[in-house]
C-alpha cells in the first residue's frame, strides 16, 4: 500500500460499521479479481453481520463460479429487476476493481441516480471524484490486496476466515498471473502468506484458475500464435486478431481467450503486445507492455478503453478489424521511443 495515511479508514469503519444493507458492486465482465475481491469483501461484512448483496453487471466464466458463495452473486443480465430493487435499498455501495461508473456498463444509470453512499476500493489510476470515500491505491497488485489491507486497518480482521481467504487469494493470484506480474512488493507475498494462514488449498485455486480450460480453448490458442500472430522487431511489438468465423470455429465460450495477449510477451525483445477480437458489434481489445510503455495511455489516445500502465483493455465501435490493426499499426511511431529506445 501507498502512503496509507491519506486513505480514510476511519470513514470506511464508520460507514460499514452503521450500514445494514450493503450492495458490492464490480465491472462489467468481471474477471478474477473483480469477483474474488468482491466474494472476499461479502464473506468479511457477512460475519461482521450485514446483509450484504454482491451485484455483477453481467454473466463471468465458468472457472471462476466455484468460488465460496459464488451461487449468491446476482447478475442484472438475468435478474434486472431484483439486483435494481437490490441496489436501491441498499444504505451502502461499495465498488470495487473499477476507477470509474461508466464501467459497469449496463448498470451505470442505475448507479448514477443513486443517492446512497459509496465507497471505492480499488487499484485503477485516474479514480472519478465521485465516491464518499476512496481506498484507490496503484501501487498494489490487486483489489483483492487492497480489501485485506482495508480489513486489517478497519480492525474486522477476525471477520477473516477460509471462506474470503480463499476469495482474495483468488484475486491476488488472477491479477498477479500467478506471481508473475504486479508483485514486485514484498507486501503482496506477505499478504498472500497470511491468506494462506487460514488454511486454503493453494493448488487446488491455481488449478481451479488457470488449468481449468476447455480443448478448444487450448486447440483456439495453437491456432492463434500459429496462424495470427504478427511481429514488428522495429516497435518491439507483437500482435493477433480473431474474426467471428474464427471464434465460432472454436466454438468460443466467454474466458476462453484468458491469458492469450500475455503469450506474446514471453517472445524475446517484445514489449508491447496487442489482441483483438472480433465481439457482436465491437472490437474488443486487448493491450499488455513490459516497463515503461503506458499502454493504459496508448489506448485512451487512440481508441476508447483504459485501465492499468501494463495492462489494459477497450472496445471499437466504429471501425472494423482491418481499420483497427491498420490504426493500431499506424500509431506506433508516435511511441517508437518508449517502444523501442534502440532505435534512436
Ligand atoms: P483485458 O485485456 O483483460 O480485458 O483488460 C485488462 C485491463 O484493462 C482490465 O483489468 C481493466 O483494468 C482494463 N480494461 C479492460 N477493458 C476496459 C474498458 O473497456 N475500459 C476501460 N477503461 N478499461 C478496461
Ligand atoms: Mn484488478
């Protein structure tokens, strides 16, 4: 954790502390740590005895649904009117892994009316000034790091037990990939050790996470660093792209394509690593980076998306794969010397 000394930890205490009905709130196509932070943070308040209610915008993939309480969690894509009702009788929001509103999608609105207090616990840069309180810290690896620490300084640390352990080391292990990136703070070990403590299977939720996929998602992933996989040495930068037809051939499920831009990362002299995919009316897309490289940056500028320095994501609506691997390939030179500072 940053500085601690400016987040308010008092204000959280307080507000949990007089709540009785507190609806969590994550992103739209919540991934690991969206969910594992979110269950973790339920399990504490749970035995802290709230009513609390964890909201998703919409449905997540199947390795992720094993969690403990994962059958609690509402999604508005199916139950619309319940997780509104939810929501506006809720004395408390907490949103988590997202910096702004408009990242849950089809729940914006929904929130955006919404009179109740909020509080953001997340590790996004750029949080909008929105919230009562802000717990939004960059430099640790994940959100699920970020509600043990709020835990710990809010004093429910005997809230803790094997049921949110199990939760936030998930979140920890998906953001981290496994302790590969994001973990260069001995916190986070320290952390994970302590989740550790209470007696989870740590194996058993790596395997759960990451060794848990279909044959055609791993005949899908051959297919694309075979066949899709472009390289440009002068940028230090490697890209891959699927069409529909593609995906369909595949038979492509949600999460399936978990993990594939990182691939190019581990090619020698990449840096900057891109995936795009062709969704029902947009471009999804995909960007990772080693170092320096703001992909974060790099794809507000030129496309609409966000997220971390070395990690992010956004949608194309308006133009089509061809248009959007040309853009993409266009920019680069407007980033050559971050890209490549050889070159110069
Ligand atoms: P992914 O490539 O795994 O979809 O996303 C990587 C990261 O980029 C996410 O953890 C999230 O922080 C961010 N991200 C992904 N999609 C979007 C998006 O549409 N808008 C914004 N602002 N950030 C995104
Ligand atoms: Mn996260």
């Amino acid at each position: 954790m940053q500085n601690e000394s400016q987040f308010n930890f008092n204000k959280v205490k307080y507000l949990i502390t007089e709540a009785n009905n507190i609806c969590l709130i994550t992103h739209f196509n919540p991934d690991g740590d969206a969910i594992g932070s979110s269950l973790g943070l339920y399990h504490i308040l749970v035995d802290l005895g709230k009513k609390v209610n964890v909201v998703v915008p919409n449905e997540y993939p199947d390795y992720l649904q094993w969690l403990p309480s994962n059958s609690d969690v509402l999604r508005y894509s199916i139950e619309k009117d319940i997780v509104k009702e939810k929501i506006n009788t809720s004395d408390l929001i907490i949103c988590l892994d997202f910096n702004e509103l408009r990242r849950t999608g089809i729940l914006f609105e929904i929130l955006e009316k919404n009179k109740s207090k909020k509080i953001l616990i997340d590790h996004h840069p750029y949080p909008q000034d929105i919230f009562d309180v802000q717990i939004s810290d960059v430099t640790v690896s994940s959100t699920a790091e970020l509600v043990y620490e709020t835990a710990l300084k809010c004093e429910f640390e005997k809230h803790i037990n094997i049921n949110s352990a199990t939760c936030l080391f998930a979140g920890l292990l998906t953001d981290t990939v496994a302790f590969n990136v994001n973990c260069s703070n001995p916190r986070t070990f320290e952390i994970a050790a302590k989740l550790m403590s209470y007696g989870l299977n740590k194996e058993d939720i790596h395997r759960r996470l990451f060794d848990n996929f279909s044959a055609n998602r791993m005949r899908l992933l051959g297919y694309v660093l075979s066949e899709k996989l472009v390289i440009l040495p002068e940028y230090c930068t490697a890209y891959m792209w699927l069409t529909a037809e593609e995906l369909e051939e595949y038979e492509f499920r949600m999460g399936d394509s978990e993990g594939f831009v990182n691939y190019s990362l581990s090619i020698k002299g990449i840096h900057f690593a891109a995936l795009f995919m062709q969704r029902e009316d947009h471009i999804k897309i995909s960007f990772r980076s080693r170092g320096d490289i703001p992909t974060n940056k790099i794809i507000s500028s030129h496309f609409s998306g966000g997220g971390h320095k070395n990690a992010s994501g956004g949608e194309e609506y308006l133009l089509s794969m061809d248009e959007t691997i040309k853009k993409f390939v266009s920019i680069l030179p407007l980033y050559e010397d971050v890209l490549n500072p050889c070159n110069k």
